[in-house]
C-alpha cells in the first residue's frame, strides 16, 4: 500500500542530531531556537522532526539542563554518555539513535552553540530536495575563533587533502545526510573516526551552502580539534 494513502503509515522523520560538551549556558537558547527552525521546515513538508542531544560527559550542569528542557521540548530525546568520548564519538552515538525511529527519510548534525545559523535549516532542505544526497554548510567566514585554531586548521586541511585527495577546506560538521548516506556511514567500524572525511569518501551527490560563521552565543567551545 502506499504509505501517502495509508492513514497508518507513520510520518516521515528528519532528526536534528546535536553533540553537547559543557554547553549549560546555552542550551536553554540554543535548543529551543533550533526547532523553531527545525519544525517550520518540516511542517512544510508535512514531516515529523526530532532532536538528538548527545551529552558527551559534559563536567558542567549540561545534563540537568537537558533533562528539564526535555520535560519543555517534546520533540527532544537526550543521551547521555557515561564519559567525554568526543565530538566524533558523540556524533556516531546521534546517528545512531535517530536510525533507530521508524520512517527517518534527513539527519541533520549540527553544533548547539547557535554558530550552526538554525535558520539555513531551509535551505538545506530546499536544496536537498534538488537531489543531493548530502548537503553541507561551508565556512565562508570562520567568525571569532581562537588563533591556535585558525593556525592548525588551514594547515590540517591541506595535509588532509594531499593526502586524501578530498577537498574539505572551510567543510563543517553542520551537513544534512539522506538516510541512505546515514546508514552507509554507520556500517564504517573505524575507531578513529574523521566525520567530515567520511562523508567525503563515500561519495554520495553532494551540494555545498556557504555561510558566516556569527559570534558564538557565549563561552568558548569545549571540542578539541577542527570543529
């Protein structure tokens, strides 16, 4: 039967994964403003929306806060890891979860610090429905970040790309994956798990977005690395 004609047939599901490691302060803006956004697009495409907060072992009150906003956010699911795995780890454990709700057709990553703009939560979709597979966020600005970090990542990238042959300079963990990519991705067991250049590897039809990077809504990330 075809589920657009069967009142029983569940709606599809875009789930909005979200790594969090000591971001008390800003979850309770964050989280709320991202799906505002993440439900307008999904209403107009008469779609269900979840989100995915995975608290990487946060040392802060990141845990607590979740729980109330969970109590708030009905469309929230929050996992807590038992220890600071890291954003790769944190990730893997999202799409995990989002994989497991019948009819997900989008997974969106994203960070909670609001320097993911919830508001080109549309257009990742709008370009999507183009026929990408994958549609990624690029950095055409970085914003205000610490100089260390700006000093290793053009550097990394380059190396990375020598290397690889995949060009991922400026390249996000904010990247809207069709189910098909999400479950390619998790059938990779690698330990030392590099999301961005997965993603890149497998090769799907992919489309880029360029975006500002806006001042982040308060404290200083807590990931290492190039997130």
């Amino acid at each position: 039967m075809n589920p657009e004609t069967n009142p029983a047939a569940p709606q599809k599901r875009i789930s909005v994964v979200i790594p969090c490691f000591n971001e008390a302060g800003l979850l309770s803006e964050a989280l709320p403003r991202i799906l505002d956004f993440a439900r307008a697009a999904a209403l107009a495409r008469q779609m269900d929306v979840r989100l995915v907060a995975v608290n990487d072992g946060s040392r802060d009150q990141t845990e607590a806060l979740l729980d109330v906003l969970r109590l708030r956010l009905p469309e929230l699911c929050v996992l807590n890891l038992t220890r600071n795995f890291g954003k790769e780890a944190a990730l893997t454990a999202g799409l995990e979860q989002a994989l497991c709700w019948p009819a997900l057709k989008l997974v969106v990553t994203m960070d909670a610090d609001l320097q993911h703009p919830p508001e080109l939560l549309e257009k990742l979709l709008s370009v999507h429905e183009q026929g990408f597979a994958v549609v990624e966020a690029v950095k055409q600005h970085r914003g205000e970040e610490s100089h260390s970090r700006r000093f290793l990542a053009r550097p990394f990238y380059r190396l990375f790309e020598h290397w690889s042959g995949l060009p991922l300079q400026g390249q996000t963990d904010f990247k809207l994956l069709d189910v098909v990519v999400v479950r390619q991705l998790l059938q990779m067991r690698e330990r030392g798990r590099f999301y961005r250049g997965l993603i890149a590897w497998l090769g799907f039809p992919s489309a880029q977005i360029p975006f500002d990077v806006p001042d982040r809504a308060g404290g200083q990330s807590q990931w290492s690395g190039m997130s």
